[in-house]
C-alpha cells in the first residue's frame, strides 16, 4: 500500500471543490463505486488523498464517490469493485429543480383550508416551503394538531415539527416520535415523514382505522431536524451530512447530530475526526440540535411514555433495531422487536416488492456509537426505538429521483400501519 498511496500523492488530484455556474459544488463526473468489504478499510484510508466520498459502508459493502480526476488513481488501488453510478451530477440532475408550493391557505386568504395537495409528493421542495405545508396540515386539523419546536440549530433555524393527536385531547396518550433528515443530504426521509403526518390527518376523518391510531397515540413528527445542512445541500452542496457547527480552532464545519447523542458516545462507531462524516463532537451531545430534540423527547417520554421512536434514514432498505453501539448487546424485548420488524418489512414490500432487511443496527448495517435509536431506548425509556433507512439500494443512492416520493411514502406507510396494529 506504501507504494500505491506515492502513485497516489504523485496523480493529479481534484484539490479544490468544483463549483457550477449557480455556485453549487459540482458533482459532474464523479462516479460511485461499491467497493467489496475485505478491501473498505484500505479504501478509506486513501479517501482524503482521492479526494473522494465516503457514501454508505455496511458489512456488506463500502460505496464511495470519487472525482473524474482520481478514477485513474482509485483504478490504481487494484480492489474488488462495482460501478454503481456513472455520473452523480447527471443523477443530480434527474431529481430536477426545487419545486415551489402553492399554499391553499395563501391562495384563498383564509385562516383554515383544506388538506394540502397530493402533488406536494411529486417533487422536492425548498426549506422555507415544507414549514409552510407542515402548517397548512396544521390549519387544515386545527383542534387536534399543532406546531412545536424542539430547539433551535446552531444557525439559529427553529426545528419544526407537527403534533397530531385524536379524542382523547393533547399529551393524553403514550407518544410515537418520528425524526427526518438528521443527514441533511437524505432528502427522501423529510417526504416521507411528511407523507406519514398527510395520510394521519386525511384518514382521520374518514377511516376507522387510522382515526383509531390518532385515539391511541399521540404523534410528534419532525421532518427536519438538521435545518442548517439541509438548506446547505439546497443552495451548496446536495451531498452535505453533517449540521454546520463551527467550533473554535477548527477548520472542518459540522457534526454527525446522530453521533452526539449522550450514551454510548465514545468508541469506534464514530469518529474523533473533525473532517470525518461522523464527527462526533468534542462531548456529548453537545451540538444545539441534539440539546434540542434530546429535550424534548426526554420530556415527551417523561410527561407520556414514549411507545415508539423511528429515526428515519436513506438509504439501503433496512430495519435497525437496538443497539447499535454493540453488536452482542441486545434489547430486553429484542424477540418482540424482531417479530414486528418482520412484520413491517412484509408489509412495506405488498405494494411494490422491495425488499428491508432487518435486524439489530450493528450486525445489520454498522456499529454506531452515540446514536439516536440507542439513547431513546435505554436512556429515554422508549418501548421501541428503531432507524429505518428507506429507498434505494444504491443505484440512486441519496439521489432518489421525485417519482419515487410516492411510492417511498406509500410503502412506508403500509409498514407503520401494520406496526400500529399489532403492538
């Protein structure tokens, strides 16, 4: 490896950020390579120098995009490796632009209106226009909803979520958190926690069964919870993950929110590099966004009881259960848990067939260390404290084109609902 990484240092490397004439990072050429697991660790070790992306490692593969001036270089490496992605500008382009929302509550001027359209589903959306759905889902549900925050980013951005709850009144019954867009480039899951919060609020009224949910549980759903890096991916860089936390003396911005949660923070699910993707912080918890959202669910689960927590993530189609700090630990209720997850993966596969793999987080996809799910299951008291990483595979990867949006919510949907029938 010695004298791979000199013909490494000796290549003509990409250096600085390629920007499009918007001011965008450029990700025009680059290619995705899934890369077989014995080699992911020689791999990694020459991303910097490839001036590559580390994208999704999991026991079973590591996808890394890298630059069109280092595919010589990677080339040069000599791994067993996959062409998944040909050119993730090209695929950036497919998810087309930002499409803008027509409010029924503006258009008509008044104070309450109807259900958002379903055609929100069909594209994506910029910041500043999902507050505004997830509002007008509020007015258009005024006596059993609201809007709540649960803190401020560390730009100052409120974390916006939609309460919704049924006959019983406000905080009467156990609580289901839903968290979206933790990674700020998984746009996907902020849809399809939004999709999960429509179909609550249009089927109350008119479907038994989903008016029965809202009578039995009080929903806390929050698409957004990493504002700061999910406008950064809108006007930046698309594949941004981290929050945009700045920290004296240290050039790297942002911290994995999802690796700062306070138990089992240290360790080598996440890293102590600033640079890394999985940055975990200088201590515990201590990005805003994770004072905030800890807060509140630790309130929630104080004032309520806390019967489910789902972190939703993209991609690889999976369905993680505790723990992810260890891979011999296991959850007191484990056999329960790997019962409805198998009933969930069921479920969400009728409509289309994909397929979710299931099973505890660090043998399924990777050791985490201070993660969400871990932390609201033993330290919240959440009966159920899952992630799910939803479409795709990794052909589109973080890039999921917007006719998917649908179907994502829809399958989705159908694994919630047949979680919420058979706790």
């Amino acid at each position: 490896m010695k004298f791979l990484r000199t013909l490494l240092l000796a290549a003509p490397l990409a250096g600085a950020v390629r920007l499009d004439r918007q001011g965008k990072v450029s990700y025009d050429g680059y290619k995705i390579f899934r890369v077989a697991p014995e080699f992911a660790d020689a791999v990694e070790a020459e991303l910097e120098d490839l001036s590559g992306m580390h994208l999704m490692r999991t026991a079973q593969h590591f996808d890394v995009a890298i630059p069109p001036e280092s595919i010589e270089s990677f080339q040069l490496l000599n791994v067993s490796s996959e062409l998944i992605s040909d050119d993730i500008g090209a695929d950036i382009a497919l998810e087309g632009e930002l499409t803008p929302y027509e409010s029924p509550v503006q258009a008509l001027d008044v104070a309450a209106a109807a259900v958002p359209d379903p055609s929100w589903f069909r594209a994506y959306h910029a910041y500043n226009d999902h507050l505004t759905f997830l509002s007008d889902l509020q007015k258009a549900f005024p006596s059993n909803s609201e809007i709540f925050r649960a803190g401020t980013s560390f730009e100052g951005r409120a974390i916006t979520g939609i309460h919704l709850w049924g006959s019983g009144g406000k905080g009467s019954k156990p609580a289901i958190t839903f968290h979206g867009t933790v990674h700020a480039r998984e746009w996907i899951t902020t849809m399809v926690n939004e999709y999960i919060a429509w179909q609550l609020v249009v089927g109350y009224g008119n479907d038994t069964t989903v008016k029965a949910y809202l009578d039995s549980y009080d929903f806390y759903i929050l698409p957004v919870v990493n504002p700061d890096g999910f406008v950064y991916t809108q006007t930046t860089n698309r594949l941004w993950r981290k929050n945009r936390q700045t920290r004296s003396g240290i050039s790297a911005v942002g911290t994995d929110v999802n690796r700062n949660w306070p138990y089992q923070w240290s360790g080598p699910g996440s890293s102590t590099s600033p640079s890394s993707e999985t940055y975990r912080g200088q201590s515990a918890g201590d990005t805003p966004e994770n004072l905030g959202l800890r807060t509140h669910v630790d309130n929630v689960a104080k004032g309520q009881g806390l019967k489910l927590y789902i972190d939703w993530h993209s991609y690889s189609q999976l369905i993680l259960l505790p723990y992810g700090y260890s891979c011999s630990a296991r959850a007191e209720n484990i056999n329960e848990q790997t019962t409805l997850a198998r009933g969930v993966a069921s479920a969400i596969a009728r409509p289309y067939g994909t397929t979710f793999e299931y099973g505890p987080t660090c043998s399924t996809i990777y050791q985490t260390n201070g993660g969400s799910n871990d932390y609201i299951q033993d330290v919240s008291g959440a009966e159920f404290a899952w992630a799910i990483e939803l479409r795709d595979t990794g052909r589109n990867g973080f890039v999921l084109p917007p006719e998917q949006i649908i179907p994502s919510g829809f399958e989705a949907w159908q694994g919630i609902k047949n979680l919420l029938s058979n706790f």
